[in-house]
C-alpha cells in the first residue's frame, strides 16, 4: 500500500516543467522590457532629430537669410569706352541674391600717393530682384560706399545730364564748394528696374569732379543683356544721346552736360 507522502510529493517531471515554464516567462519579460527600451531610445532618436531641424527658440533673432554672394562664373555685362590708354586698371565684381538682384561693380584704385585700398573711383550697376525693399532711402549706403563714416549724412550737390538723363550728385553735408570732397551719383530707372550709382574722387574743382561722373556715365555701355530685351532696349535708346566726352585728367569739363549752377543749391541733408 503507497503512504500518503509519496501521493503528495512532486515527481522529477512536474519539476522540470515547473522550471521551464519559469524560465519561458523570465525570457519573455526580458524580451518585452529589450523592445520597451528600443522603443524608448527609438523615440528619444526621432525627438533630437526633430529638435535639430527647428531654429533655436532662445533666441529673439530671426533665422539669418542668405544674402549677396560673388558669382565668379558670371560673365561682365557692361564696359567703360576707353579715351586715356593710360587709364587706371578696373576690378569688376559681380554680387547675386538668392531673389534675383545682380550687382556689377567696377571700381578704379588710387592714385601712387593714395591708399591702395581706398578706390578712386566706383561705378555699380544694381539689376533689382524680389529683395529690393522699396522703403529703402535710394541713397542708403552710398556714404560708406565712398569710404566715410557709416553716421555721414550726404546733401544733394546738383544734378548732370548724362545720355541716362538727368542724375544726381551727392556729397557730404557741409562740404564748402571747391574742396576737394569726393562726389556721389545716383541715377534710378523704373523699367527696367535698375540703379547706376557710384562715386568719383576724380578733379580738383567741382565742375571738374561733376564732368568726370557725366563722363563715365556716358562711356558706360552694355556688353550683353542676357534674357533682358528692356535692359537692351534702355541702353540703345541712351546710345543715341551720348555725347563726347573730356580725355580724364582735363582740369575743364564739358559745360553742356552740366545742368545749370542753379541746382547746386537743391541741398538738403538725406
């Protein structure tokens, strides 16, 4: 007859289930809490991801937008007829915006006894795009352009007729009539839009300084307008006003492109 304790006692079989059942359910949770943490890490991954491609909300200052750059493969549009042969060697840049403004910028260096840095004269051809902010004083920058201090305010000194018709000239407020201030010009066309300006150290008296800008406006002339028929047009058009000019270094220039001294007194600071 079996005792009651072999009845009750746990054979080697029901053990071995016992364990490996146990041992199924310690695999599955570590299983469940692996994929619980690659979850976790998975979504920690995404969120730094997401964080990265948002600007920086602690600063005040909006996301910087891309600006003028030089455009080295960009062929010149425009040219000076040359009078001197003597004349000085011109840099030519070009500077395009991401919405479609173009830059052509000549600009002529110093005299032997003038910093080299420091050019002689400046002429830019400003083709405007989507970033052109209307609200703009046209004259904004002009003053740093010709190496003053960025808090000079310029006065207008006049204006000259030019085969682009009447521009105006500009010079630092205060400037006594005949010394020997660098003038700007500033000539602004509405179709196509477009902005000559620049500015000339060239000459020893006013009248002189005033007949080297109407000089070089008249020399200016167009190499190629590319997709702009306007642009061509504008230039064919100012090619059959264009009048002779002073060889550069003459102490007299050409009364007739000179509007009368009367507009020397349309001054007023900008």
């Amino acid at each position: 007859m079996q005792s009651p304790e072999a009845g009750t006692a746990a054979n080697p079989t029901q053990i071995h289930l016992a364990l490996a059942n146990f041992a199924d359910e310690v695999v599955g949770t570590l299983a469940r809490l692996l994929v619980y943490v690659g979850v976790l890490a998975l979504f920690a991954i995404l969120a730094l991801a997401g964080l990265g491609q948002l600007p920086d909300l602690r600063s005040d200052e909006p996301a910087a937008k891309p600006g003028w750059a030089m455009a080295d493969r960009s062929h010149p549009a425009f040219a000076l007829s040359r009078i001197d042969s003597s004349e000085k060697t011109a840099s030519y840049t070009i500077l395009r915006h991401p919405e479609g403004g173009r830059r052509d910028v000549m600009r002529w260096a110093g005299d032997a006894d003038k910093p080299a840095d420091r050019p002689w004269a400046e002429l830019e051809i400003y083709r405007e795009g989507n970033e052109f902010d209307v609200t703009r004083p046209a004259a904004s920058g002009l003053a740093a352009r010709m190496g003053l201090d960025a808090a000079t305010t310029l006065e207008q000194a006049g204006l000259i007729d030019t085969k682009f018709g009447p521009v105006a000239l500009f010079r630092p407020s205060g400037t006594a009539d005949g010394s020997p201030a660098c003038l700007g010009y500033l000539k602004r066309n509405e179709e196509p839009a477009l902005q000559i300006s620049g500015f000339s150290c060239q000459g020893d008296t006013l009248p002189a300084r005033r007949a080297a800008i109407a000089c070089t406006l008249n020399r200016l002339t167009l190499l190629t307008s590319g997709n702009e028929p306007k642009l061509a047009e504008m230039f064919a058009h100012a090619e059959l006003k264009r009048r002779s000019c002073e060889p550069q270094g003459s102490s007299q220039g050409s009364a007739d492109w000179l509007l009368g001294a009367a507009n020397a007194q349309l001054r007023g600071a900008l």
